[in-house]
C-alpha cells in the first residue's frame, strides 16, 4: 500500500505533531508499506528555517525509508492570527500542487492540528479517487475559542462548518483522545467510522538515564531539585502559572533547593522571560529549543515534569504527548490539565495532578514529591511501567490497521 500523508510538522522538527507523523510513518515502512510524506521546509517555533533547508518550491529526502517532499509555504513565527492562517493556507495549496507528482496512492491521510491540511487531503483523495484519513489532533477552531485568539466571528462559525464537512466527508477519523470521539459523535458524525489511537512514546528513545553531568554543570544545578516544563510556550499553556510557584518556592527557607526549567519557544515565549525578570525569578532557567537528538538530555536534568494547560472545558479533552515522554524517561509528573489525561496520570500512579492556574497547587505538589522520597519512588516506578501501554510501535500498528482497512474499502 501506497500511503500519501500530509502534515506541516515533520522532523527535523521537534513538536508532538512532527514526532507522531514520523515515528508512525516509519513503522508503517518497516511493515512493508510505501510512505510519501508531503510537508514544509522545517521552521516550527520560531518560524525561522532550519539550517540545511530552503524555502523553496519542491526539495526531498528520504529518512529512515520515508520519501519527504518539502514544498514552499509563507513562513511565520508561531504568533499572529492572520499570518499563521495565510502560513497553514499557503502550505494546503503547495501541498495539493506537489501532491499531482506523486503516482501510485492508494489511501491520503492528513493530520492537524489546524484542518487546513484536512482541506487538502480531502483534495487531494478526491483528484486521485482514493480514500482519505482525517487524523484529529485539535478540536480546531474551537481551540481559538478557548485561547481567545480570535473574537467570536461568523468566520469561526463558517470555519466550524468547514470542519464538520471534513469529518463527513473523510473515509475514517482517528482521535488522539476518546473525549474528541465523543465531542465528534454529539455533534452528528457517525461514531463507527471514528477510531481513537492516542499519543505515545518510543520507548527506545525515552527511557530512563542519569542527569547530563555536563548540563548540570553548564547551567549550575548541582544539588537542586529540578522541576521542568518542555515544549510550546503559547496562549495555550499559561506558563505564568509556573512562574507564580517559582517565587512562592523562592519565598521558602528551604528556596534554594529548587530550580524551574522551561525549554522551549513560542508566541509567548519572550514576554514570559521578561516577566521572570521582572519578578526577580534567579530560579527560573529558560532555554532555547533544541534537537529531538539533544532533547533528551535534557528531560535527564528534570526530577519532575511539569505539564500545563489553561483552565478550559476544551483543554479537559486532550492528551499532552510529552506525559508519555516523561513516563517513558520515569520521572514523575506534576500534571496540571484537568479531563481525561489527568485521568491516566492517576490510573497509573505516575504523578500528581493539580488544579491548572493554581500556583499553591503546583507548589505544594513539588515540595510534596521532593520532601516524601517514598512517594517520589512509587511515581517513577509507576510512570516506567505506564509507559509500555503508550508504546509508540504498538500504536502505529493499531493506526495502520485502520488505515489497511480504509484502503481495502
């Protein structure tokens, strides 16, 4: 089978979309199947090129036994409504054209988060008669809403009737989460075409390592109790939460045991550093995104993972894919997203959740699990068994399945 997969994040790139598409893609390989990817050049966070790229109307590679064809896109930061929907509009279009080269496709599967790249696997399925995939990442747009970076519009409501066009029309939905299945068939879609296969961790990849002796030098964190957060810093995530509890732990006598680590970037990002500064916050560390090779390095430095939405009815219903990472590495989690992912961080036994935007929450959370060492183990214990139900490799075998199905009709 022939499988052309459709998605604006790949690697080099280090996201959750991009790990995703590109460990299921090279299963899907290894099983014998053709896989051509069709994304831009890499750019995600800070809309900026990676070195070794061109923004340029049709460049490839292979990786791993993937053909990736990279096509032209406006490239913008993570920031800025109207330019992030001309950069998701650009690469539909680019991605429609390049799709006309590629022969012998048996089944189209797009992946959002945005359904712009929906639009063109739809488009795509429909200039080649072949079945398509709708793989849900992000109830979009209603995630604008809840982030508020658009005000209420008939745009959103003609973009939400977009959306539920899309999941009419696509041979099968696979969900991230059972919330969105569940979201889905209230509103009018058929549930037996909706399939739910959730985020995960290449267990070969994260697992558990001594903390990066030459990273606890370079960033002064012998003897502390390192607590981190990995990832996006966007509307999404209200990291001044974590910047809130770093000043209460500053506040402690016991303060200067405790560091806060925040890696990554995003349309927040500088605005957040200033603030720190603002408030004095010599805690803090922030750090620039690095390699998915270098990323991992640093998950080593952090006793505890700190994951964060705001406080929204919509963010109860989705899955961060960095707790499957932090399981697989074994280091506990502070989890502060209420619904169904803090559902598992408790059926597992791997951390504490806690009220999201409650700073006294998260602290009273970190101080709990470096202060109580046997509760600290039974977390990492816990975290390390959980991870084997997130097995990547097991996953993209269920996806496949689907997909196998799809294609057969």
């Amino acid at each position: 089978m022939h499988i052309l997969f459709l998605t604006d994040n790949f690697p080099p790139e280090v996201n959750a979309p991009a790990s995703r598409t590109f460990e299921h893609c090279r299963e899907w390989k290894n099983a014998g199947h053709q896989i051509t990817v069709i994304t831009c050049a890499p750019n995600f966070p800070k809309g900026k090129v990676f070195d070794g790229y061109r923004n340029k109307l049709w460049q490839s590679e292979v990786i791993e036994g993937v053909r990736v064809i990279r096509v032209w896109s406006y490239i913008t930061a993570n920031e800025g409504f109207v330019k992030r929907i001309l950069d998701y509009q650009s690469f539909m279009l680019s991605a429609v054209l390049a799709s006309l080269f590629v022969r012998g496709v048996d089944l189209v599967v797009g992946t959002s988060p945005q359904f712009f790249t929906a639009c063109a696997a739809y488009a795509v399925s429909r200039m080649k008669r072949v079945p398509w995939v709708f793989e849900l990442r992000d109830l979009w747009p209603e995630s604008i809403r809840a982030v508020g970076a658009m005000k209420e519009s008939k745009a959103l409501d003609w973009l939400e009737k977009v959306e539920l066009f899309l999941y009419r029309k696509a041979n099968a939905v696979v969900s991230v989460t059972s919330a969105f299945r569940d979201n889905l068939i209230g509103r009018g879609i058929e549930g037996g075409k909706i399939h739910v296969v959730t985020n995960g961790v290449d267990i070969s990849r994260f697992n558990p390592r001594e903390k990066d002796a030459e990273l606890v030098r370079t960033l002064g964190l012998e003897g502390k109790f390192v607590a981190g957060y990995i990832g996006t810093h966007g509307m999404a995530h209200a990291l001044e939460t974590l910047l809130e509890a770093a000043a209460k732990l500053k506040a402690r006598p016991d303060g200067d045991r405790y560091r806060i680590l925040l890696l990554g970037d995003g349309a927040r990002k500088a605005e957040l550093v200033a603030q720190a500064r603002s408030m004095g916050l010599d805690n803090v560390l922030f750090v620039d995104s690095v390699s998915k090779d270098e990323v991992v390095r640093y998950w080593s430095l952090l006793d505890v993972s700190i994951i964060h939405l705001r406080r929204t009815e919509l963010f109860t219903t989705v899955i961060p894919s960095k707790l499957f990472e932090c399981m697989g590495m074994g280091i506990p989690v502070l989890h502060g997203v209420a619904g169904e992912s803090a559902g598992i961080v408790e059926k597992e036994g791997a951390g504490i959740v806690f009220e999201p935007e409650n700073a006294d929450a998260l602290c009273e959370g970190l101080v709990t699990l470096a202060e109580n060492p046997g509760l600290y183990a039974k977390c990492r214990e816990n975290a390390l068994v959980g991870a084997r139900n997130y097995d990547r490799s097991t996953l993209a075998a269920k996806m496949l399945t689907v997909l196998e199905r799809v294609a057969r009709g």
